[in-house]
C-alpha cells in the first residue's frame, strides 16, 4: 500500500507576486521617423504587451487594489533590456511620511 506524501499547507496570504512586469514597446516613441510630431505635440500614452505580460499586469494591479487606495503605473520608456528589448512597468503607491 502506497503511503500519500504528506504536504504543508500555506494561507493565501503568503501568495507572492512578482511586482517586475515587463512589456513590448512604450508609445510614443522619440526617434519614430514617421511622425512630425513632437513628444510634446502628443497627448497619448501607450503600452503594448503581450498576454503573458497583460496576465502578470493585472495580477499586480488587483494585488495592490487589495492593499492600497491609489497606484501609480510608471512605463520606463528609455531603457529597453538587452536581452529580450522589453520595457519596465512599475506599479507603485505613495506612502505617508511619518511626523
């Protein structure tokens, strides 16, 4: 008779989310030829992701929802990684300072 291994259970609340969430591109884009526009002529931001990276933002996004009243979304669209050219997202929130 097989002997079922025995597992240690862990509440929801040790879940851990990984706040590093990456995405394809970061509109407007600086050095686009096409537009005779300027950064400051635009009035848009937009992120592109894939599903992966759409799937893992609201993961973050409702993680934080569940724990702070407001959130700041802040797309780093300067600094692509070498190794895959995806961008930063952070998702962050103001937190008081002590008097």
């Amino acid at each position: 008779m097989a002997v079922a291994a025995t597992k240690k259970r862990k509440s929801a609340s040790s879940i851990k989310i990984d706040p590093n969430v990456r995405c394809l591109r970061i509109y407007p884009v600086e050095d686009n030829q096409e537009s005779r526009k300027t950064i400051s002529d635009l009035k848009t931001v937009g992120i592109k992701l894939s599903r992966e990276q759409a799937i893992h933002l609201a993961r973050v996004l409702l993680a934080a929802a569940q724990e702070w009243d407001e959130m700041d979304i802040t797309a780093w669209r300067v600094y692509k990684r070498q190794s895959d050219g995806t961008y930063n997202v952070t998702v962050t929130t103001a937190v008081p300072v002590d008097a």
